[in-house]
C-alpha cells in the first residue's frame, strides 16, 4: 500500500498569514493549511485528516479566546498523525504531556524538546542560533527583518523535521530563502 503522508496537508494552527506556515512550506513537501483557532474548532479544512498539526502557541493570547492549543487539543487531535507545539508556555507544556498523540515539541532553550535553540543572538541584522536535536547540532543564520522571530523559525524547523526532513536539510533550506 503507498504511503500518501506526503500528501495529506500540514495545518499551522495560529494568527494566520505567518511566517512559519510560508517557511514550512519552502522546507516540506506536503501542502501547508493554515487555521485560525476558530476555524480549526469549527471543522476548517473540510474537517480532512492532517499529517501533522503545527501549534503557534508562542504569542499571548486574548481572555475570552480560544487558543491553538485548546483547539488543537479539543478538534484537530483525532484528525492529525502528530503536533509540533512550543514548550515555552504553560499551555504548551500542558498539552505536550496530555495529548493524545504524538508531540514533536520545539523551545528556546528547553533541553526536554525535541528541538532546541541555544546561543540566540541578532548580529548584524541576522538571527543566529543553534539547532540542537537528540542527533543534530547545527548553526542557523537568518535575515532578522520584517517582525521575523526566533519562534516562527523553530516552529517551521521542527514541522519540517516532525514529518521527516532532516534538519541538516531544512536548515540548507532555510539558508537560501
């Protein structure tokens, strides 16, 4: 039986418009869906089946919303393979440990994530870092203008490498955008 992982999109849960989803798709083969928290709990994407949920749960969020984490905990966890979710916040952690399946998690910092960055700095106007992975270890370096930030660019990385591209590929990848 054929694989079609490759075909079944990748939702960016999140503000819409981002930068991580336009970065995930230069790095993925997939299509990138993106879904505003609302849309992905009101069934957005013609309630498909996704190869992997992308959680932007790095910007605060308004009381009285919902946020990519609740919807992706309450709609899109019995429609996805996996989610990739930052364990920066509370909320994130939180669903990191309750989810109902498998968590590919990202942080600045964090050495329980799958994928890490360490030594962050702007020089130059570029963003550097480390990505740091049980396997990989490699030196990032990214135009910094335009509002880019450190979150959109793991938030892709560890998309990419959630549904199998290697990280030595992605961060290549994101070298020549």
């Amino acid at each position: 039986m054929p694989d079609n992982s490759v075909n079944r999109p990748v939702a960016v849960v999140g503000a819409g418009d981002t930068l991580t989803a336009r970065t995930l798709q230069k790095l993925i083969p997939n299509p990138v869906v993106e879904l505003t928290p609302c849309q992905a709990a009101m069934g957005g994407g013609e309630a498909r089946q996704y190869r992997a949920v992308i959680v932007e749960n790095f910007a605060p969020v308004a009381r009285g919303t919902l946020s990519p984490c609740a919807a992706v905990r309450w709609a899109l966890s019995q429609r996805a393979d996996l989610a990739g979710v930052a364990l920066d916040s509370a909320e994130g952690r939180r669903f990191a440990e309750a989810a109902k399946l498998p968590v590919y998690a990202y942080s600045d910092g964090r050495p329980q994530a799958d994928l890490t960055a360490k030594n962050v700095c702007l020089r130059g106007g570029r963003l550097e870092f480390e990505a740091l992975t049980d396997h990989d270890l490699l030196r990032v370096r990214l135009p910094a203008e335009g509002g880019a930030s450190l979150y959109d660019y793991l938030a892709a990385l560890a998309g990419a490498a959630a549904v199998g591209v290697p990280l030595e590929r992605a961060v290549r990848r994101l070298a020549e955008m």
